[in-house]
C-alpha cells in the first residue's frame, strides 16, 4: 500500500491535506525516514527551469525509489520542444466533445473545471502524465492544434486553487496497491503504427509480438499513432511500422528521433534511399549488386523510346522512383503503351525507371537486420497477373507464400540479398529477388519491411520478433557505453 506525498516549492499551508504536504526542503533533508511506508510523491513545484527544486524533487524521488509524477522524462519532455499534437476531428467526434472555437484549459490530474472537455483531459493527462498542465485549442483544417505546457502550481488563481485542492484531496484518500506483476522496464520505446492502414507491415498479431518480445528484453514497447507522437524525447527508441515514405510524418519523425539520439529503426538514411529507387539501382551498378538491367528515363521522345526497346525489349516495366507494395510500378508490352504511359508518369516525376522484365512464379523476400539474414519468403505472383499484389482485384489480390529457414535459401540468392542490404545501411530491410536459371536478380531494398504474424514468422514463430528487440536492446546498450 502507497501512501501520498504533495511536495511544493515553499508553505506546505497552502494545501490543506493534513500532514501529507511537505516542501521541497523537507524532502530533500528529511526522507527518506526509517521504516516509512512505501511512497507516491506528487511533485507541484516549479519544473520549468532545468536544475530548479521540481526538477530535483523528481529526482531524487526516483533515486529513493519513490513513484513520483511527474518522472524526470515528463519534465524534460514537457520542457523541451514545441509539446503540440494534432488530433483529428474524427478524433474529437468520436468522443462526443464538440469543438466549435479556441479555447483553452488547465487539467488538474486527469480532471477539468470544463466537464465539455473531460474525455479530452483524461486522453491527455495519460499522453503528458504531470500534476497540472495548460492546454491551448487552435482550430485548424479538419482538426484542432492542441499545445501542451506545464502550469505551476504557485499562478493559480482563488477558483482555480480551490478546484485543484478538491481533486488532490481526492488523490489523497485514494490508496493505490502496487500490482505484484508489475514490472520496471529498463527502456522505453515507441512503435509507430497506424490502424486506419490497408496494407500496415504488421498486422496486429505481429504488433502484439513485438510488445511481448520486448517485455522479455526489459523494454517497454508503446505502439503508437503519428498523432501521439509529440514528444519523443521522453522515449529510448522509435521503431516504424507504418509505410514510409519521404515527404510524410514517418521520415520527418525518424529524422527528429534520429537527432535527439534515439535508437531508430529504420533511421532517416535508410528510409531515403529505400524510398529513392534512383539511388538503389545507381549504387547497385556501382557496388556490382547482381539486378535487372534499368535505365533512367528524363525525357519522352522518339528516339528515346526506341533506344529503351532496343536495349531492354518488349514487354518492360516502368517504375516511380517512390513506389511501394507493387504501386507505381506498370507493365507495357508495345511501344505505343510505352511513349503513353511514360508522358503519364514523367507528368509527375522528373526521372522514370524502365527495367527489363523477367517473369517468375515467384519473388524472394529476405530480411536483413544489421547485415544478417533473419526471415526468407517466397511471394507467389496474384492469380493471372505478373506481380504479387493485383490492386484491380478484390478477389485474387495477392498470392500465397512460402516461409522457409534461411539455411534452405540458394545461396546466389542470400549473397545477393546481404550486398543489396549493404548498399543501403545496416538497419532491417526485406530484398526483394528474383531467382532465374541459378543467378539471382535484386529488384529493390525496402526499409521497413512486412513483418506479419502468420507469414514472415511462419518457420522462427516469436523467436523472429525476439530477434528484432534483441537488435534494440543491443543498440541501446551500446548507445549507453558512449
């Protein structure tokens, strides 16, 4: 059993919670006593300033073993960065809070004066766990910009004070039992996801793996949408299971996860050049990665198109330089379907790729995490189509697939896959192969690779998800030997 512990800046009277206000100067010269009762401590004192008394009451409650709110990661979290989130309107529609103008207001522990925006104030209060905290709503196309602060307990006014009194006291008599199957973890880590989409690269049955296989490790996995991301600073690592892509929130995330020294995965560098198939077949010539032959297109002319003919054949595929799950990526089998096809695409992009195509009943999947191959699949072509997705076809979307050890791969295959890999980084990629009369023939690298429970982990089962945190784990340690 906990019993609670307010502590403030200067006069303990300000809080009429019988002896169970302190301030800080108590604290830090009188506990922790012998024989004490096993503490919560509310920490209200002014925590904006680094080194101030609130930043040292956390502290030195966390040091003394004490459950303190809020931790040393809320502080710095709350203190660092611009601490705004978006949220949807689909978000506040489907809680029931009307938003009609800006507004603002302050959460007493997960608790509001405005009974309109209580739902809103739990929501945050578990996002930004802090004692008291200053919301402010701007009205934005299809959401509301919410801007988190700290408030200090010592501005409140008369009203205020007595709301927050009430809620402390509340607090108060309320006696937290520690559950006895709670667990600490060594690091915490946030898993982007989004639930909202089509072909995630883990469905939820991987998601949930990945959270178990990290508890076993000692981290504490966060699987977490875009729009709960506002402050990865108080996090150890980012792991990203949403499709990536450069101009959207999962490479600008990876980039500022990257900058605040988080273990990333997959970091900035590899998601560029997975995502920028100009640079992967590049540096495939240039590192003498076994693949298809490919040819940058940069202008649509005669001349051109029958240069790409006589090099590459008919049929030939076409290629966005950003492309992902078969999209963006067309067939043409003559040349007028070729000259139409490429004005299409270079309406778009500057640079088209058209590579020859080689028909197989199947692609090579193999991940590749820190340069060793931990999963091999075989992707089946969709029924009467020439790729492994047919996004025309409900029906017949994708074909089957074959999970097999890695040991049982022709080994022209994996050197293939291990090369493409190091062209890119050493981060957790699938390479996609395609295998014809004894050569191997990369097609792509693909950062953030599928990874779905009942498929890639069809042959290793949860050791293929103890694997990947293990990498993390890893990493995190070697970050702390620095």
């Amino acid at each position: 059993m906990l019993s609670t512990l307010f502590v403030v800046d200067q006069n303990a009277d300000v809080l009429p919670l019988a002896n169970n206000v302190v301030t800080f100067e108590t604290y830090l010269q009188e506990y922790p006593k012998l024989g004490e009762s096993k503490l919560r401590v509310i920490n209200l004192c002014d925590c904006d300033r680094y080194l101030s008394q609130g930043y040292y009451c956390s502290l030195l409650a966390e040091a003394r073993n004490h459950q303190v709110l809020p931790s040393l990661k809320v502080i710095n979290g709350l203190r660092d960065g611009d601490n705004a989130l978006f949220l949807s309107q689909a978000w506040f529609d489907k809680r029931g809070i009307a938003i009609t103008d800006d507004a603002e207001l302050i959460i007493y522990m997960g608790e509001t004066q405005q009974p309109e925006f209580s739902k809103l104030a739990a929501y945050l209060f578990q996002q930004f766990p802090a004692p008291l905290l200053k919301v402010t709503l701007q009205q934005q196309d299809k959401g509301v910009r919410v801007q988190v602060q700290r408030r200090d307990f010592s501005t409140l006014q008369v009203a205020q004070l007595e709301f927050c009194t009430q809620v402390l006291g509340h607090v108060h008599a309320t006696q937290w039992n520690k559950r006895k199957s709670h667990k600490k973890y060594r690091w915490d880590i946030a898993m982007l996801v989004d639930h909202d989409e089509k072909l995630p690269p883990s469905n939820k049955g991987a998601i949930s793996r990945f959270v178990k296989a990290g508890e076993k490790l000692g981290i504490k996995v966060h699987p977490l949408e875009a729009a709960e991301l506002y402050n990865l600073g108080q996090y150890d690592g980012l792991f990203i299971r949403e499709t990536t892509a450069i101009d959207h929130h999962t490479y600008r995330l990876a980039q500022e996860a990257e900058q605040k020294d988080l273990v990333v995965i997959d970091d900035p560098s590899s998601i560029l050049r997975c995502c920028n198939k100009v640079f992967l077949h590049d540096a495939f010539n240039y590192k003498k990665v076994p693949s298809l032959e490919t040819r940058f297109v940069s202008q649509c002319n005669e001349q051109i198109i029958d240069k790409l003919i006589a090099e590459l054949s008919l049929p030939m595929v076409l290629k966005m330089p950003e492309s992902s799950f078969s999209k963006g990526v067309f067939k043409v089998k003559t040349k007028e379907e070729l000259g139409e096809r490429l004005q299409e695409l270079m309406s778009v992009s500057a640079i088209v790729l058209a590579q020859a195509y080689l028909y197989t009943d199947y692609d090579w999947r193999i991940g590749v995490l820190n340069g060793r191959a931990i999963y091999a699949c075989r992707y089946h072509m969709a029924r009467n189509h020439w790729q492994i997705y047919n996004h025309e076809s409900k029906r017949n979307f994708s074909g089957g697939f074959d999970t097999l050890p890695t040991f049982e791969v022709p080994k022209a295959v994996l050197r293939a896959a291990l090369k493409a890999a190091a062209v890119v980084g050493n981060g957790l990629y699938g390479i996609d192969i395609k295998e014809h009369n004894g050569k191997a023939y990369v097609l792509e690298v693909n950062d953030n690779p599928n990874i779905d429970q009942g498929v890639e982990d069809k042959y290793l089962g949860d050791e293929l998800y103890m694997q990947v945190m293990s990498e993390f784990s890893r990493r995190l340690e070697a970050r702390g030997k620095k």
